[in-house]
C-alpha cells in the first residue's frame, strides 16, 4: 500500500475530503490532486453566501498549503486533464504531461446549465471562485439585478444581492421556490421570507425571450418584460464527464459506480457531482449535495485503504437564507405517497416537514431546527416506527422516541 500513487483529478471538495481521510485510514503512498482552476479546492458554498458577499477567505480553503507539505499531498493546478489511460493507470494532461497513477479517483464535477445564445458580459453564470468574485463586483446599492432560477443557488444568490443593497428580481417558472426540493409548505414559508425582505419575485410564468445587450438583460414573460443591469442564470448544472468518456467509463446520467464508488474501470473511482451512484436506500442517483460528496469521497478512502466502505448514509444538506437555516435529510428518496407530517410552525420560520411510509420515517425537512433532523437521522438508521401524532406534538419531545422500542441488534 505504501508504494501506491493516488490521483484525484478535480480539486474540489472530493479532492480535499479524499486527501484527508486517506492520511487518516494509513494510506502511506502519494497523493495527487490535479485541477483546471488557478486554486486549490475551497468552500464552494461560499460562493453564494460569505465569499459573494465580503470577498473574504475565511473558512474558504480546504487543503492548507502547510497540511499539503506535511502529509505529500501535491497539488496541481492550471492543469486540465485529459483522459485515463486505463492500460498504464497514467493519467495524461491536455499538454501532453503524464502522471502515474495506481488507483484514480474522478471528481470532476459539474459545470453551470447554459441557454443557447444567451452569453455577454451582463451575463453570470457561478461555479467558480472567479464567477462569483466577478458577480460580486456587481452587487451595489442602484443596481437592478435579475436572477433566473428560484432553486438553492438562485435564491441565496438574491439574498446576497439584496444585502449587498443592490434591487432583485427572480424569475422562475413554478409558483413556489424551493417547493420541489422542501415540499410545498417549506417552499411557501421560503418564498414569503424573500418577498418580505424585499425581493422582487416573478414566478409561475413562462419567460418567452431573454435579450443581452451592452447595458442590461432583458427579460420577456407573458406578462410583459423587465430589463436588469446584469442576469444570473442558476438552471442547474451538467455532470462534467468529457474525461471519462475520453478514458471508457460507463456513463450514463454521471459516471456510474457502484456502492463504493468503483467505476467501469479497475482501480478508477468517482465521486461528488459527475458521480451517479448505487446507493443502497435510493437505487442508481446523482446528487449534487456537499456532504454527499464528502460522505463518497470518505467511503472510497476507506476502501482504497483496504476497510472497504459503502456510502450509504441518508442524503442530507443545508442553506442558509438570510440567515435562517434550512436543512433537507432523506428527500432523495421521498414518493408523492409519503404522508407529511409537520412540527412546529413553518410559516413562522420555526418547524420542520417529515415524510412517513409505512409508520417508518423517510426523511425531513426543517428551517431553524437541524437539531429534529439530527433525532430523524436516528430515526431512520434504527427503523423505528412512528406515528404522525407523536412527531407533530411538541409536548413530545423528539428523543423520547427513540426510546420507545426496543431495537434489535443485527
């Protein structure tokens, strides 16, 4: 094991989370991270929220240059790769470099969903830290700025447009944001927090042109058009998969792996974003969560260190909204059958949504009280049954739960 050489291409959050946790299993041998961007991996979350608004850099770097040094993690940047040469393990760069690999993990992500046409210099697009920096230049006091799509990015976004002090107007074709991620109550609770704050929302229309110019964007709806300084176009993202398809994986919606995240290839893994994943509770999924990515990045270590692991924890993930925390656990796998149970008041911003099947939870949604989930979380490992009764009375409180069966130890 000491002799082998591990290459992450992708340096995102799989690239620092893999790094780590090899070190951590006694992974002895060299570690590689090879990335397009001018950087190392770094908090892309903060590219909606702390780094769009301030343009500082706390918190936003994964791998520190001196834990680099003392545990061999080389990385590379400003260095696209090509392709996996699977008959040697090399992976070889676009200009024409080669770096020896025993095992490889593929992390490299996704890339911003684009409408034909629709480019120019009022035009945004965030995933990247330039992205988000040249945004951020944008946000003013006297600015009008428009953003396309009420989804997680979309709407952290014009949070963090408003606070700047800039004006903000979001289109989306449904009616509620959020309302197919959090279910209809959470996504009514969200939408009402934006409109107070002053968000200027246009939803449930179809938007039948988009025009770039030189000194704004305009967009046209049924309803008529409004002309923006710039646009922020947040329509989801495509997983990046040019390199396996250069190398022979197995794609299909992502590169497909299986549970513990091996590819088509021997000794070629993949996680995070361009990952479509046989996850054990939800069947073949691509998810573009960060813990998701880090909980992969986590079980292929443990793997590759010779403790083979599975990735198989309920999907969990955040945002922040103004502040007002927002977390989604197990919705991955919810179905419109699923009964929704709620605790506290949504409205109120102070409550959480569970989905129960069969007396058994499946997932959960909250705003401002992670701590139900972390009790769900428990919930759903130990397939405890419940009933809606118990899970909407706060006279109850949500640990007294677990107390109420006894599990059998399997």
């Amino acid at each position: 094991m000491s002799e082998q050489t591990l290459v992450v291409v992708g340096a995102g959050h799989v690239a620092a989370a893999t790094a780590r946790a090899l070190r951590r299993r006694g992974f002895a041998g060299p570690v590689v991270v090879v990335g397009d961007e001018p950087v190392g991996p770094y908090q892309r979350p903060h590219l909606s929220k702390e780094r769009l608004t301030s343009g500082g850099e706390d918190g936003l770097w994964l791998l520190a240059p001196a834990w680099c040094e003392a545990n061999e993690v080389t990385l590379r940047t400003s260095s696209p790769v090509d392709r996996i040469d699977a008959g040697t393990g090399s992976v070889l760069l676009a200009d024409g470099a080669a770096i020896a690999a025993d095992v490889v993990v593929l992390a490299t992500g996704g890339r911003p969903r684009r409408l034909a046409g629709l480019e120019g210099e009022r035009v945004h697009h965030i995933r990247t830290l330039a992205d988000s920096d040249r945004l951020r230049e944008c946000l003013a006091a006297g600015r009008r700025i428009g953003v396309l799509g009420g989804g997680f990015l979309g709407s952290e976004i014009a949070a963090a447009a408003l606070s700047a002090g800039a004006e903000v107007v979001v289109f989306d074709r449904d009616p509620v944001l959020l309302a197919r991620a959090l279910g209809p109550d959470i996504g009514a609770a969200l939408t009402g927090l934006h409109q107070r704050r002053g968000i200027d929302l246009r939803l449930g229309g179809a938007i039948t042109e988009i025009r770039p110019g030189t000194d704004g964007v305009t967009v046209v709806t049924l309803d008529g058009s409004e002309t923006v300084d710039d646009l922020v176009v947040c329509i989801g993202i495509e997983p990046s998969t040019e390199v396996a398809v250069r190398s022979g994986l197995v794609v299909g919606n992502g590169v497909e792996v299986d549970a513990h995240g091996r590819t088509s290839v021997p000794n070629v893994f993949a996680a995070g974003d361009v990952a479509a994943h046989d996850h054990p509770l939800y069947g073949r999924v691509r998810v573009e969560h960060v813990d998701v990515a880090q909980r992969q990045a986590a079980a292929i270590a443990a793997t590759v260190a010779g403790r083979p692991s599975v990735a198989g924890d309920a999907h969990w993930f955040w945002t922040d909204q103004y502040h007002v925390n927002v977390q989604g656990l197990g919705l991955t796998g919810r179905r419109a059958t699923d009964s929704v149970v709620t605790r506290g008041s949504l409205a109120d911003l102070d409550g959480t949504a569970f989905w129960l099947r069969d007396g058994r939870l499946v997932g959960g949604a909250s705003i401002e009280r992670g701590e139900d989930l972390s009790v769900a979380r428990e919930l759903m490992d130990l397939e405890i049954p419940v009933n809606a009764e118990q899970l909407a009375d706060e006279s109850i409180e949500l640990e007294e739960l677990l107390e109420q069966e006894e599990v059998t130890v399997r």
